[in-house]
C-alpha cells in the first residue's frame, strides 16, 4: 500500500468524494496483511504494520533501524548527534519528564525538544496570534442593522431622562394650586380641577414609567440579539480558523506528529475543548487515544477530536463521531476505527 497518495486523491477524500472510513479501514488492514506476507511485523510485539511506518502503532517501538528519528537519514552506530538534523539519532531525554522519546515535541509535556520544535512551536504562537486578533475584530464588529437598532432605543432612553419637569414659580418644580378667591361653591370645583389636574400628572407619569420600561426592555433585548450575532459569527470565524490549522499534509510522519502536537497547544489555549478524546488521522479514519504519536501514517494530516463531539454507546470502547461508529481496533488498543 503506497505511503504517499497523490495530492488529488487526498483532496477527493477530504471533500467526501473518495473511499469512505470503512473502505479506508479495510485498505488499512489489507495493507497489514501485505506486510505480514511481506514479513513486516514489529520486532517488538509482532503487530502487523504498514509498510512505510516508522514506529509501531500497537506498542510505539521505532522500526527504522539505523535512521534518525527525526529527519530519517542513516547514521552510524554509536554517533551521538545525526550529521543532517543535529540531534541524537535514537531519542532525546526531556529536561521536564526525564524521558527518552523519539519525537519532536514531548508526549508527556508537550515541550519542544528537538532543534527545529523550537522555532516550530514560536511560528504557531504567531499563527494563533493571528487567530484570535481575528476574532477579536469580528467581536467588536456588529452588524449595521442591530447597531442601529440600539442606537434608536438608547436615544429614545436618553431623551427621556433629558427631559426636565417643569419649573414652578421659585425655580423648582411646578405644583398643583388650587387658585381659588371665591366661596364654597368655587372651592369644591377648583378642588374637583385639582384632583383632576393630580390625577392626570400621575398617570403620566405612570406611561412615562411604563414607557421607560419598554424602553429598556428593548435596549435589553437589541443587546442581547447582538452578542448572539456576534457569538454565532465568532464561532463560526473561529471553527474555520481552526479547519483550516488543522487541514494540512506534511512531507513525512515526524513533522506531521510535531505539527499537530503544537496545534492541540493552541486549542488548549483558545479553549475550544475541555477534554480531548483523540487525534483522528485521514488516512484511516482511526481515532488514536494517545494522538499523532499513535498513528504510523499521520502524514496525511487529522484533527483532534474533543470528547464533547463523540457519543460513547454502551458497550466499552465504543463510540459515534459524525454519525461513524468506532469501535476499539483489534490490533492497537490506543485505536479505534469505523
């Protein structure tokens, strides 16, 4: 089975044009049964294996005798440091974990270890400056007809509290008088004019009061209506930001594993997800538990797979990821399949 499938093939299954999960399950264990007949087993577990992987999917043991596991040139036995890449050709320790692994990035702490991680893990930094200076301009930007709709109702609410009430003789508010010079007959109907005159100075202020609350209702729900725009829009910019992070292909299976290691550090850092699950790889359609470093074709790129996406059915191992059930891979416990 070849490694390196052509650009348009690939281009066809990312679009849904080409083989479906299962058929690229089925080719995955086809080709492991090449392998076998070929007499590719791992010498450490016997798992079969693709004929281009470079570590065993099943217990991780690096296959490629004498190549750097970093930039997979030949080296001689005993060289401390590969002549091509710089760095020890059987594995680095991790200064944080203490522990010898044969990868870019640290599985445990995710910290750079090799030469090129470094400057790797600063491009990534950039690119998720760029995301969320993205979205923060979407954020202040909402859109022109609800921009205007609030305006009008704040306006209305101001010119309400503008308003004075008006003045009395002295300056200060103006009261009810009654302004009666005659006898009892004009008392009792400059009192009826009175209470009448009271009685319509409350319930205008009552409308006014009601209205004010009409108005802030209003000023309530425009701003509500606008940050749910402005959410739906900055989920939206931000998912796609993200599809097209993740939507890459690489030159060989180490710079895949570095690559999206240092992407689920962005995610963790714009909050996306609360738990991962796994990094589903393309050419399988494998979820591996333990993420790139899992998968021994990872250079057709994947995605990471948030716990929140899947929906686990009741038998153990099992679960449903847009529609595609999964189920734990017979022959790598840290895989599941459709």
């Amino acid at each position: 089975m070849s490694a390196n499938r052509p650009y348009e093939e690939r281009s066809r299954l990312r679009e849904g044009e080409g083989p479906s999960q299962s058929d690229e399950h089925a080719r995955y264990i086809e080709g492991a049964g090449e392998t076998a007949q070929e007499g590719k087993r791992c010498p450490n577990c016997g798992s079969h294996c693709i004929a281009t992987a470079d570590l065993c999917e099943a217990c991780g043991h690096w296959l490629l005798d004498g190549q750097c596991r970093y930039c997979y040139q030949p080296f001689k036995p005993g060289q401390r440091f590969c002549t091509h890449c710089g760095n020890p050709p059987e594995g680095i320790i991790c200064k944080q974990c203490n522990v010898k692994t044969h990868f870019d990035v640290c599985p445990t702490c995710h910290s750079p270890l090799s030469r090129r991680a470094g400057p790797a893990q600063e491009a990534m930094r950039e690119e998720e400056r760029m995301i969320l200076d993205s979205v923060r301009e979407m954020m202040s930007v909402a859109t022109e007809e609800e921009a205007t709709r609030l305006k009008k109702a704040l306006g209305q609410l101001e010119d309400y509290y503008g308003q004075d009430p008006p003045a009395g003789p002295a300056g200060g508010p103006a009261t009810v008088g009654l302004g009666f010079t005659g006898g009892h007959t004009e008392v009792s109907a400059e009192l009826r004019k009175g209470k009448a005159a009271e009685q319509a100075r409350v319930d205008k202020a009552k409308a006014e009061a009601e209205r004010q609350a009409e108005d802030q209702a209003r000023i309530n729900g425009v701003n509500k209506r606008i940050e749910r725009v402005k959410k739906e829009k900055e989920n939206a910019l931000l998912a796609d930001k993200i599809r097209k992070l993740q939507d890459r292909t690489f030159p060989d299976s180490q710079s895949a594993r570095m690559y999206s290691m240092q992407v689920q550090g962005v995610l963790e850092h714009l909050g996306v997800c609360v738990s991962w699950l796994g990094w589903k790889c393309n050419r399988f359609g494998c979820v591996h538990y333990n993420g790139p470093m899992g998968c021994s074709a990872p250079e057709s790129g994947g995605r990471w797979v948030c716990e929140s996406e899947v929906v686990h059915s009741g038998r153990a191992g099992e679960f449903v990821l847009e529609g595609v059930p999964h189920s734990p891979h017979s022959e790598n416990p840290q895989a599941s399949c459709p």
